[in-house]
C-alpha cells in the first residue's frame, strides 16, 4: 500500500491483482513509478531530505 500512496494512488488500487496476468503486470508497472514528489494526504515524502 505504501508504494501506491507514494504514486498518489489509494490502496483499492491493490483489486486490480484479481485480474489474471493483466492485473499483476499492472500492479508492477505502478510500483516501478516515481512516487510524487512533496507532501501528500498519505504523509511526508520519504525521500525529502535526501540529497
């Protein structure tokens, strides 16, 4: 859930796996993202900082 939080994404987005193949192929192509960059309504941004 946290990586999906990270993109901007709520964690219902996970029901997207109960989808044979299509849905775990995309579930992957959400973690591999950028997460979103500042803070979001999920908390801070856990690279901020980080140089």
């Amino acid at each position: 859930m946290r990586r999906l939080h990270d993109t901007g994404r709520s964690g219902w987005w996970w029901l997207v796996t109960v989808i044979p193949v299509a849905g775990i192929v995309w579930i992957i192509v959400l973690f591999a993202l950028p997460g979103d960059q500042g803070t979001s309504q999920y908390g801070a941004d856990p690279k901020e900082g980080v140089a």
